[in-house]
C-alpha cells in the first residue's frame, strides 16, 4: 500500500517510528505492506516512488527542521501539489486541527478523494465542520475516510461502538472525551484548589496548550461528539448543532459541596436526542468518573444495556497506533473488494 502522509509532527513522527519497527509483523500477520511514498510539512516534500527511508526522513527532521532537506527532498512542492501529482493508495492527514475554517486539512481531504485516494485522519477540524459532506464525497469517490485516532487516541472508542456492538442498537452516548479538563477537575477536587491554578499545572505539564480554549471551552469534546453521532449513530451533524458549555466557570467551592454528597463533576459529551457538552455533577461510583487525564465512554444500547470504555485520550504513540489500525482496515476492505 503506498502512503503520502501529510504532517510530520508528534503523530506523523509516531506512526513511522511505528511502521518502522512493526514491518515485519505487519506482513506476516496482516499481509500488510506500507510504503510511504511522500512526506509532507510545513517546509515542503520528500518523495519517491519506491518508498522512502525513514529512518533518514526521521532524523533529518530533528536535525534540519524539515523532511525536504533529504535526498528526495523537494522544497517547492506543497501538501496539495504533492496530493495531487503523487500516485497511492491512501493520504494519511495529520496537520494541525483549525475549527474556524477547517484548513488546511479539508483541501487536503478533498483532493484525496478527488484523486482516488482513501484517507485516514486524526484531525478533528475537518471532520467535526464537514463529516457529513466528506463522508459522501468519498462515497461518491468510491474511496474509504477512516479517522478511529480522533476519539479516544489509540483506545479504540469508534471501533468498540461501531463493530463490537453491531447486532445491537447505540440509543444514547456519554463520555468524558477530554483528557485536559478531565485533569483540571480533578486537580480542583483533590488539591482545593482554584480552576486558574490547576490550569497553570496544566499548562507547566504539557498537558494543556498556552491558548487552552479548545480543551477548556467545550469545543474538543464537541468536535468528539460530532464525530461519533455521524460515524456511530447515522446522525449528519456538524459543530454548529452541539449545545457546548465549558467548565471556567466550575468552582472549587462546586467540587467540595458535590463531594460532601459522595459526588463530583465531570466535562460530559451527550449524544441524545440532542447533542450537548457540559459540566455535570455524577456519583463518584459512576465509571465515567475517572481522574487524571483519562478517557471515558458509557454506551446504552437497546439489548446489552450500559457498558463503558477506559483508556488514555491522547498521546503520539497511542494515537500513530489508531492510524495503523484504520491503514489495516483499508488494506482489508481494499482486499476484499478486489
Ligand atoms: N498529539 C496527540 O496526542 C493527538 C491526539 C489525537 C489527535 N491529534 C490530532 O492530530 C493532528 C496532528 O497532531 P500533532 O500532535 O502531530 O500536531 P503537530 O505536532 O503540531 O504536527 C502538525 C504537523 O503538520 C504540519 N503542517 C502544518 N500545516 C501544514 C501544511 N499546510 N502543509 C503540510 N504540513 C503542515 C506541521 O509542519 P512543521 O513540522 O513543518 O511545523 C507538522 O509537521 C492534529 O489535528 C491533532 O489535533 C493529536
């Protein structure tokens, strides 16, 4: 399978480590054989058409900054001109997730598809604007969107719903789909201290940005939760019809009086009858009430009842791994189409 991934940051970096050291196994147990033909940043290209070395591309990178100082670097081309002229199987899309307008990986996705490719994506921008639109233009296309890295990382939330639980019917959906605030509350409650404070720690840990309103305003879980009503529940959503309330204003003061009752709150994606985000008090008992940056995610279905998924939310490696297996998916679909 030849591969043009387009951004080389922690999770492009990831997923070739990655593919790096699973090669072999990859062949063996999935007759699965990547070759990723181009790599993209911010700086240009390096493509060839035999497969690039990516041991090279990995540590030119650290060295010089971008992936077309290589031997097959090529500084004039840019993502879209490499999508274009640049003959595979799939694009993989790992560029920055922007909610404004959702570039520059919807151009990126679209011209996938324009020109046959199937494409895998952890970025959530595209998807949580468009999913509805892109979902049928790769229909039309007659080309596979898989993107399982966008919820959960690599604990595999999308895949659990969607094939785990298939005979049965998903009716509603709740989860702590943020691993940042999750942090937050959690530091509020069991240190007393202040939502600016445990912010800071945030921040001094990496785990929150230095602009943390994606995280802290509701609107990373809300892109989550666009994304799971389309993909689980068939729902064609987008951004603008999610209810989203961040948690700035939960106070230290509402974590120890919800505490003295034996409950607590948590940041909540809802898929329901309506599609909502908001701080909401639990039972400490409830499996969602998880601590620290983990995720969590309880489906209701018709027959099985509730059942919950834990797993870490973000992370290079974890979420490179949720690209492997959605690369795995399409080589599988491919093949059976064939
Ligand atoms: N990191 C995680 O744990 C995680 C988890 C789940 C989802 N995600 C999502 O996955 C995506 C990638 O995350 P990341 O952490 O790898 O981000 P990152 O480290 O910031 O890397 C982004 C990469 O995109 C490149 N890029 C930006 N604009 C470009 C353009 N116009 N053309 C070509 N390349 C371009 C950057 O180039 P330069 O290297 O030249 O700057 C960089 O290599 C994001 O959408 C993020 O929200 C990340």
């Amino acid at each position: 399978m030849r591969i043009i991934l387009v951004g080389f940051g922690v999770v492009g970096q990831s997923l070739a480590r990655i593919l790096l050291q699973r090669r072999p196994e990859l062949v063996r147990s999935y007759g699965f054989n990547p070759k990723v033909v181009a790599v993209v940043d911010k700086g240009g290209a390096a493509v060839n058409m035999r497969g690039l070395d990516l041991e090279e591309i990995l540590s030119l990178k650290v060295k010089e900054g971008t992936v077309a100082a290589s031997r097959d670097g090529r500084p004039d081309l840019s993502a879209l001109e490499v999508i274009e002229s640049v003959e595979a199987e799939v694009m993989v899309e790992v560029t920055p997730t922007n909610i404004k307008d959702g570039e520059p990986g919807l151009s990126h996705i679209k011209s996938a598809f324009r020109t046959g490719k199937s494409v895998v994506t952890t970025n959530k921008g595209p998807l949580a604007l468009a999913l509805p639109a892109l979902t049928e233009l790769a229909e039309y296309s007659g080309v596979q969107l898989r993107f399982s890295g966008t919820v959960g990382a690599g604990t595999p939330i999308l895949d659990l719903a969607k094939k785990c639980l298939l005979g049965d019917r998903i009716i509603s959906i709740r989860g702590v789909l943020n691993g940042t605030t999750n942090y937050i509350l959690t530091e509020m409650e069991e240190k007393h201290i202040s939502f600016h404070q445990a912010l800071k720690d945030a921040q001094r840990l990496g785990y929150a940005e230095a602009n943390p309103s994606m995280d802290v305003d509701g609107l990373d879980t809300a892109c989550k939760i666009v994304i799971m009503a389309n993909w689980i529940m068939g729902r064609k959503v987008t951004l603008k019809d999610v209810k989203i309330e961040g948690i700035r204003n939960v106070t230290r003061e509402d974590l120890e009086e919800a505490s003295r009752r034996g409950r607590t709150i948590r940041l909540l994606g809802f898929i329901d009858k309506d599609l909502k985000v908001a701080p909401t008090e639990i039972s400490k008992g409830d499996p969602l009430a998880v601590k620290g940056v983990l995720n969590a995610v309880t489906f209701t279905s018709e027959f099985t009842g509730e059942e919950t998924i834990i797993g870490r939310g973000a992370g290079g490696m974890a979420t490179a791994s949720a690209v492997l297996r959605d690369l795995i998916n399409i080589k599988e679909a491919l093949s059976s189409t064939l």
